[in-house]
C-alpha cells in the first residue's frame, strides 16, 4: 500500500485549487479525494488531473462513518487536509442540519477514523490532521482590530457555529489522545473554481447577463479578500512546516467593503467586455449594482492579523487585490465564453 494524503472535499472551491497546486508541486505524492458532490462540489473542477496516476476521487459522505473507516482500511493515510464542509452562510440561516452533519459529525467521523488507525499503527503523534477552518468563528469586529488566533470564539450563524464546533473537537483530540491536528483558518477566498451562489461569480453572471447585480443592505461589510492560490500556499506550509496543536490565521492584508469590492469587479467587466456593454446599452457593468434587503445577522467586519504565519512560517500573501481579481475575472469571463454556466 503506498502512502497517501486523504483530501476532503476536493471538489469544491479551495479543495480543488489546492489538489491543483500540490499535484504540480509533489506530482509523486499520492492523494485521495473524498467528495459527497452536493450541488456545490463539481468533478468539472478537476478534469486536468483527473486521469493522473497519483490522484483517486472518491464518491463519499465524510457523515457516514463507515465510508470513513472503510477508506481508512483501504489506503495507507499518512495525513488529512480536511476542507469538506456546507460552506455557505445564507443556507445555513435557511436551514443548519446539513452543517451540523457534515461539518461537526463528518469531521468527528475523520478524527475517529484517523486515530483508530494511526493509534494502530503506533503513529498517532506523527501523522497529521488538518483542518481548514474560518474566520467567521470569531464573530464580528467594530471598526477597529483584528482577528488573532487568540481571539475567543464568538460564532453567529448556524454556519460559523458548526465550524467552531468543529475546531474545538480537532482541538479536544490533539488535547485528550496526542494526536497531531493542526488547523488554518482563512478569511474570504476568491479565484477560479468557486461556486455561483458566492460573491465574485454572482457579480461577474450577472453583469455578463445583463440582470441586477444584488449588494447586501448598504455594501459596506467588510471582509479580508485572499487569493485562492495565496492560500494554497499557505495550507502547504502549514501542513508540513506548522506545530502541531497550534492556529495559523491566513489572510490576504486586503481589507475591502463589499461594493468596492463589486465596483472593482465591474470595473474589470468594463475593460474586458466593452461589446457587452455596449450591446446592453450601458455606460458601466456598475450601473446593475441593486442593493436588497440585508442577510439576517450580518456580521459588519471581519480582519485578520495573519502575522504569526508570517513570522514562524515565513508565508505571505504574493497576489495583490488588482491582480487577483484581473486572474479571477478572466477565468469567469472564458469558462462563460465557453457556454458553461457561471
Ligand atoms: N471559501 C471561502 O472563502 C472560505 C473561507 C474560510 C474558510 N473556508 C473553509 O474552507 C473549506 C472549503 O471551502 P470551499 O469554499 O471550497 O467550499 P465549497 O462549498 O466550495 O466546497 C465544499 C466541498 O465539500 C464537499 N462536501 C460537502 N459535504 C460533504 C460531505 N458530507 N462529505 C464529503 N464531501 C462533502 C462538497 O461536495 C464540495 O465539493 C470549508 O471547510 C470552508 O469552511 C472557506
């Protein structure tokens, strides 16, 4: 049995950017996908390493453990890098069991399995678990301040909720039987892969479309922006180079209210597609922002101090805003040339 890394779901948003970059960068190095597929995973966001010899997709549920134990059985898992998880806030607000299920019981599933066998083949302290968390566990911040990993936890939707839940179990099982997890939490992701229901590709499909644009109550929530691949990167370090029971907090050092954010979206859409703008007879992309009744809850500001991975890991974020936004506006704009969906 060769050795391999188990990476849940790999066929969402960062998943599968990151099984992207690590097959690039460790081509040798096995990994298996486990991927329930719900409507925002999408083996679509794999076809370029799906026939390499060093990948395996799994079709699986992380909340039924016996799929869990069962891969456990069949491979050789030197490490986990968990991402799979119900990842969107306003679904949550519509209804939280699948967060609870998929992302409290599948990770304690995960942790379970991985102590079972890793206690079993005397390596529980050596081989790795990592789980990507966020920074939405920590609440929301005033006008000032920054999220640390020391900051306590202060969940406000279902969503965040389940993802502290989650952390405190990685952390209770480093604690309680020694094993080595280790977690990341990261502030709000962007690039190519991601799901339509999210912030950038809702802007890009619908300015594409020529329909309204909707913003939250008045825009001005602010968030921290990271480049996918940024994060990449950082999980990368963090899983080989990070002590073990510690947090890093990754983030993009690019705070931004959500309609400058928008604006500078729209802005690109101008540059890249004036015959659209044309046709839909519009001055700018921007003239489609319509601002609608605000998420219930909305946390106002969210800012990470991503300080201490800079510090012990020497990682920092190498894709400015401008830049990120250009790639990630770009790969919309060809994938929606293409007749596929957005
Ligand atoms: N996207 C962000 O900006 C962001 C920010 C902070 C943290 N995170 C965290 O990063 C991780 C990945 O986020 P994402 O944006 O790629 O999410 P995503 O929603 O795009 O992808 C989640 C993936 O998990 C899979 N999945 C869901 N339930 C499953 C189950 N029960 N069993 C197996 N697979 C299942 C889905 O099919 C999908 O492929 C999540 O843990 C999320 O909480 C994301």
């Amino acid at each position: 049995m060769s050795r391999a890394i188990l990476i849940t779901g790999g066929a969402g948003f960062i998943g599968s950017n990151f099984i992207h970059y690590y097959q690039q960068k460790y081509p040798d190095q096995q990994l298996i996908n486990v991927d329930k597929l719900t409507y925002a995973g999408s083996l679509a966001n794999l076809t370029e390493v799906e026939n390499n010899g060093n990948y395996q997709f799994i079709h699986g549920d992380i909340a039924d453990m016996k799929t869990v134990a069962a891969i456990f059985k069949e491979y050789d898992i030197e490490g986990v890098i968990h991402f799979a998880a119900e990842s969107h806030v306003d679904r949550s607000i519509h209804d939280a069991s699948p967060f609870i299920d998929t992302n409290v019981v599948g990770t304690l599933n995960l942790l379970q399995a991985a102590r079972a066998d890793w206690e079993e083949k005397g390596e529980l302290g050596e081989r790795r678990f990592h789980h990507i968390s966020t920074d939405e566990i920590y609440g929301s911040l005033g006008e000032s301040g920054k999220f640390t990993e020391d900051t306590p936890y202060d969940p406000r939707n279902p969503y965040s909720s389940s993802k502290a839940g989650a952390n405190f179990l990685v952390k209770s099982f480093g604690h309680t039987y020694g094993m080595n997890v280790i977690i990341s939490s990261c502030s709000n992701n962007y690039g190519p892969r991601q799901h339509d229901e999210k912030l950038l590709p809702t802007i890009i499909r619908q300015a594409l479309a020529n329909e309204p644009i909707p913003i939250y109550g008045d825009g001005k929530n602010i968030r921290d922006w990271l480049f996918v691949e940024d994060h990449c990167r950082a999980i990368d370090m963090v899983y080989h180079q990070g002590k073990t029971m510690e947090t890093y907090n990754v983030g993009g050092n690019n705070e931004q209210e959500n309609i400058t954010i928008t604006n500078a979206v729209c802005y690109l859409l101008d540059e890249q597609r004036p015959d659209l703008l044309q046709k839909y007879r519009l001055a700018h992309f921007s003239d489609l922002i319509t601002f609608v009744t605000d998420r219930k809850g909305h946390d106002k500001r969210y800012a990470i101090d991503a300080s201490k991975i800079q510090r012990e890991l020497g990682w920092q974020p190498q894709v400015d805003l401008e830049d990120g936004l250009r790639k990630t506006v770009e790969w919309y704009v060809a994938k929606w040339k293409t007749n596929v969906p957005i």
